[in-house]
C-alpha cells in the first residue's frame, strides 16, 4: 500500500508543539502490523522549510516508537505528487483547500479520509457528489471523525434510550487562543471556531440519533482574535433544530486562556423526558502538577505514546481507515463523503446566519436534485 498524507501541520506530525500529532504516528504505528510488505508513506509538504521539519519530526516518531526502517516515509512539496501513484490519500490541510485536493484523488480513485470539514459549500459538496458518479463502486470514502471511537460517545450511543424522547442537546466546546493565533494563523481568518470545532459534536449527535439538522440560528463575537489582526469570531453561539423534534445549544470557542488545564473544554449534556446523560470529556480523571508544570488534565485516550506504542482514539481512526484499505477491516466506521455532506451544509448555515443575524434552513439537496 502507498498512502500519500496531504499536509504536515499540527495534527499531522505535532507542529509547532511537544507532542507528535496524530496522523503521522498512527500511520507509523500500523507499519508494526500491516500484512503488505510494500507499505510506504508519503507526505505533501507545502515548502521546503514544512519538508525539513517534516524530515526531522519523522525521525524523532519513528524512534520513539521503535520502527527502525528509515525507508518507511517519504516527503515531498505538494507540486511534485502524481496522485496516480499512490493507493491512498489522507488530507490534513487547511478547509478551504479541501476541495481542490479531493478532486485530484478522486479523479485518481484513490480511497481517501479527510480531515473534518469536509469541505465549506454545499456547491463543493455537489462537485464531489458528482465526481463520486464517475468513481469505482468500491472506493473508500471517510470523514475523520474520531469521536465516533471514544468511548464516552459509544456510552451514550448505547443508553440514549434511556432517558426517553430527546428534548435538547446542550454542546459546549473550546480550546486555546494559540489555536487562531500561533498554530493555524495562517488560515484561521478563513474559518470560525464552529467551524473547525462544530463539525464534530453534529457528527457526534447525529450518529447517536439518528436525525439530520433542519435549521440553525447562530450569533457571535469578534473581540481578541480581531485585537491581533485576525478578522475572525472568538466565540459562537447557536441554535440548531433537529428533524427528530429537538434543538441543540451550542457554545464554542477558540480563545480559551493559556492557563486552562485543559487543551479541549468540552462537555455534552442530552436531556430527554425520562432523564439525561452527561459527559464532561475534558475531566477524564487524571490531573498532573509539579514545581516545574502548572496544573494540568490531559486526555489519556486520545492520542498518546505509551513505551513504543501509539494508542487512543484518534489513532483508532486513522488506523480503521488504513485497515479498510487494507482489506483486513470490512465493516466501516466513519461516515462517507456522501454521508458527511449534511455536516457541511450545517457548518455552512452556521455561517450563513453569522453574517446575516436570522434563521437559516439546512439545505438538503443532492447533487442529483440538480439534474
């Protein structure tokens, strides 16, 4: 199998940060058990300076993780890849490249998992859908929504029943001002924290509920991350309306202090007419401090090295994805393309009713709606 990686930022190798990303090691990480000898991984920098430290990051990975062959990753600049040489795609690049990197795969048939959102249109959701038509049956498609793995979601998946018909949903969602100002500065006054943050919890609870969004009404402040240049908004709030009868609160951010203990607050509540069930996914029950670090409660089940293994559940995604391709996992897990394009369209009405102060409907028309 040849995997191509388009991007090397933060959550691909751990740029700009002490940890190590999620991408890269896992796919690392599955080179331990992969069954094709001829596994190889390519990653599509988009500099040279992104591609040196690439090459250093990459060494640093495969060293803490025991893989000894320094044949296993391959780096070069984005201009330099023929999709046609490769298997398979993973994309971690900025939202509003998305599109455009798909499309090259896809023309390709390459099976591909993107990085949430899948795209920022609902005419670029039509352009996949129509690119799909001309597509092999059996090509992969996935969204890399790795909440679908955390256990505290399957919980819920599993009891949701017990607490009745479903009245609200209240999401609350924030991480750090170095999120818009240091590690996505380049791209962060192109996108909105309900956009890079939202797209998981839709997902969350529409695999729970099974029930699609149907109208949204969203408000917002453009205070700090404006102070420092960035046209952006430091914090939404927003109202989304759910086919199933009930409404979901959202309140999400990307200013938090940089003091917070957590890297992400978030927290879930669903309330129903039998009870409710609640998960604070920012206490997973472990605090650490010292005289030399300030106190902190890290996530131990996301994505973290333990001795020479890459373990958690945003591995756990990457891993699924690269064991479909494979062959050696059948049943999948992440939604396709064709069922991530109601997110978009969410994200999108978001958006939409930022800019305009009212209530937007969900748009559901398909690509063939058109013809």
């Amino acid at each position: 199998m040849k995997l191509l990686i388009v991007g090397s930022g933060m959550y691909v190798s751990g740029r700009g940060t002490d940890e190590i990303g999620t991408i890269l090691p896992a796919a690392i990480e599955f080179s331990k058990h992969v069954t094709n000898p001829n596994y190889q991984i390519t990653v599509a920098c988009t500099s040279l300076e992104s591609m040196e430290q690439l090459w250093i990051r990459s060494d640093i990975i495969r060293e803490d993780l025991r893989v000894k062959d320094d044949a296993l990753v391959d780096c070069k600049l984005m201009d330099e890849i023929n999709y046609s040489d490769y298997d398979a795609c993973i994309v971690a690049i900025p939202d509003k490249n998305h599109f455009e990197v798909i499309s090259s795969a896809l023309k390709a048939h390459l099976d591909i998992l993107c990085v949430k959102p899948l795209v920022t249109t609902h005419e670029e959701c039509w352009g996949i859908e129509a690119l799909l038509t001309d597509s092999p049956k059996d090509i992969i498609t996935a969204v890399e929504f790795h909440k679908r793995f955390d256990k505290s979601n399957l919980t819920i998946r599993e009891n949701i029943n017990l607490i009745g018909d479903l009245l609200n949903v209240n999401v609350e969602y924030s991480q750090p001002k170095t999120i818009p100002l240091k590690h996505f500065k380049k791209w962060s006054g192109t996108s909105n924290p309900f956009q890079y943050l939202g797209p998981h919890y839709i997902d969350i609870i529409s695999y729970i509920t099974h029930a699609k969004p149907t109208g949204v009404k969203a408000v917002g402040q453009k205070k700090y991350c404006k102070s420092k240049g960035i046209d952006t908004y430091d914090s939404v709030q927003a109202m989304i309306e759910w086919d199933k009868g009930f409404n979901s609160m959202w309140d999400i951010s990307w200013v938090d202090d940089l003091n917070s203990p957590s890297f992400s607050n978030q927290k879930i509540r669903f309330h129903g007419t039998k009870g409710k069930i609640e998960a604070d996914q920012s206490n997973r029950g472990i605090t650490i401090h010292s005289d030399d670090q300030k106190y902190t409660q890290p996530n131990p089940y996301f994505s973290k090295k333990y001795g020479s293994s890459f373990r958690g559940y945003g591995c756990d995604s990457i891993i699924h994805f690269l064991s479909l391709v494979e062959g050696s996992e059948t049943s999948q897990l992440l939604p396709t393309f064709a069922e991530s394009m109601t997110n978009v369209k969410t994200i999108e009405a978001v958006n939409n009713s930022l800019e305009t102060n009212e209530y937007v409907p969900v748009d559901h028309k398909i690509y063939g709606d058109l013809n």
